[in-house]
C-alpha cells in the first residue's frame, strides 16, 4: 500500500519532470525561410566586386563531422575589386542552436587549421548610414600567411561578439522555449598591411549587405538591422 510520504515524492518527481518539459525549448524559429538558399541571396558580383575561384578559403571541415552536423548551407566564395584586391568570404548557416550544436568562431577554427591568433577585438562593421553591426576583428598568421578577419555571428535575434556572450544569448532563447537558427559570417583578407586590411573588410561588407536581395537580410543580420537598412535605403 503506498504511504502518504510516497504520494509525496513521487508527486513532487511529477512536478519537477513536467517543469523540465516546460522549460525544454520547443518552438523553431528561422530567419531563413524555408526554401531559401543562401547561394542564390548572395550576388556574385556587385558594386566594385567580382567572383573568382575561391581556393585557400579556411572553411570547417565538412565529411562526417560535428561542422557537418551543425551547418546546413555553406557559401565559400573569393571576390576581387578593380585593384585586385581579395577578399574571402564564408557564410555558414545551421537551422538548430543547442548544447551540442554551436556556430564556431573563427578563433577556435583558425588554430585548428594550424594559425595563431595574434589580436582580437570586437568592432563595429557598418552597413548603411547610421547602422551598424557587432562584430569581431582577428589577425590569423601562419608561416608566409597574415590573414585579416573580419566576423559575426547571429543566433536568434542576437548578434554575440564572444563565446560567453554567444552562451548567454543563446541561454535566454532556451529559457524562451525557442530553438533558434544561427548564421556565422566571416570575410577575410590577406593584402597590404593591418589597417588597411580590416579597412578593405569594412567596406567589403558595406557593399555586400547592400546588394543582398532584402528577403535574405535577416537571416545575415537580424530582422532589427533588415528593417533599419531599409529605413535608410
């Protein structure tokens, strides 16, 4: 016969399971809509920029691993401008943002390919007049090799400049009962010296959200800087 004390606990197990299910996040949310590709939202040539073979991009590995898992659609292009500097440009989108599945940042990602990572700042990349966007300036070097990256990451509506404030955002999107989608977008260069590096990225991206087709905006950006953008269009 079951005793007072067990209805008890075992009404309180009851309790706490039916908590966790609640606080268990339940609801997709995408900013990329369903049947949109990412390839067809990104122009392959505008304003002064033209679309070139896009070999020596450092991009995540993608046979049978965790990157694989985690990234749905993958752009990797290189571009030139009319003085033939390049410019790189990665764009690696992930439809679920968990525990497990997490964009990675260029400063986990650039090590294990053999760089060091020499500076680290966050930064604000401009998009249009009166708007900006944080992001995170990296210099990557390896023997004969000084890379200038310039970064973001969304996840959500959130645009975290670190790892820590990529898990507390990500956290307040659980606690939402939200599985957010995630967008990591990363443009480098190797070409003239540091400042003139991270200057020719800053314009680079200037250029770059402009020509993308409104509709792809808010999953490179977040819905508040689509509508800003074009606000001031």
């Amino acid at each position: 016969m079951i005793n007072r004390r067990e209805l008890i606990i075992g009404g309180a197990c009851l309790a706490t399971a039916a908590a966790a299910e609640t606080m268990r996040p339940h609801k997709r949310v995408a900013l990329l809509a369903d049947g949109q590709k990412l390839e067809d939202g990104i122009p392959r040539s505008f304003g002064r920029w033209q679309m070139r073979d896009s070999d020596g991009v450092v991009a995540p590995p993608s046979e049978d691993s965790l990157a694989a898992k985690l990234y749905n659609q993958t752009v990797t292009r290189m571009y030139a401008g009319p003085d033939e500097t390049l410019v790189m440009l990665l764009i690696a989108y992930g439809n679920t943002q968990s525990d497990t599945l997490q964009l990675h940042r260029p400063e986990v990602c650039y090590p294990a390919f053999g760089f060091t990572v020499t500076a680290s700042r966050p930064v604000a990349l401009p998009l249009g007049p009166g708007v900006t966007l944080p992001g995170r300036d990296l210099v990557a070097s390896s023997p004969g090799r000084d890379e200038r990256i310039s970064y973001w990451t969304r996840v959500g509506e959130y645009l975290p400049v670190d790892n820590s404030e990529q898990r507390r955002m990500r956290f307040r999107t659980a606690l939402a009962g939200i599985i957010p989608d995630g967008v990591l977008v990363r443009v480098s260069s190797t070409q003239g010296d540091e400042a003139e590096g991270f200057a020719t990225n800053a314009s680079f991206v200037t250029d770059l959200i402009k020509a993308v087709p409104p509709a792809y905006r808010p999953a490179l950006v977040t819905t508040e800087k689509a509508r800003e953008l074009t606000r001031t269009a």
